[in-house]
C-alpha cells in the first residue's frame, strides 16, 4: 500500500493526519471478510497489517481467487497435520 509522502511522486501531498487515516480504514477493512470467513466455517488464526488475513479451512469454498479487488490473491498455503517427509532418526 503506497501511502502519501513516501514515494517521490507523491510527496507534495504527504499529510501524517491522512497516511494514518488511510492506514486505518485499511486495516478495518480486514474484519468484515475475517467475520465471514469464520460466518462460513473456517477459523481464523489471524488478521494483521494491511491485507492479510490467516485462516483454516478451503478458503476456496468462502473467497473466490484471483487478481481482481475483491478476489483472493495467495501468499502462501502452508499445510498443517501431515507426516515429516524427511529422514526418520534411528533408534538408540
């Protein structure tokens, strides 16, 4: 998220009083769709910054994925429960 003043060209409009403004609208904006995610069944681990939120379940079923403004764009999918696919240790 770009905020006023930081990038060269925006500097002439840089404004402390909106960049935490338009700071915290967005990050409001996370608790509708981690209300229904869990609304839909999956639970949620976390919401934090701007954009992110972290839950459980097939997020495909409740957000639909893709580029889009309100479509889901994947960070990272990181499995929990299934077995070490490394190298077992040896008994003592």
């Amino acid at each position: 998220m770009s905020t006023p003043g930081e990038p060269n060209c925006n500097r002439e409009l840089y404004r402390t009083d909106w960049t935490h403004i338009i700071r915290s609208q967005a990050f409001v904006n996370l608790w509708p769709t981690a209300h229904r995610a869990y609304e839909d069944g999956l639970m949620v681990v976390r919401a934090m910054g701007t954009d992110e939120r972290h839950v459980i379940g097939d997020r495909r079923a409740v957000f639909p994925q893709g580029r889009g403004v309100t479509e889901v764009k994947v960070k990272d999918v990181h499995t929990v429960g299934t077995p070490d696919t490394g190298p077992t240790p040896e008994p003592a």
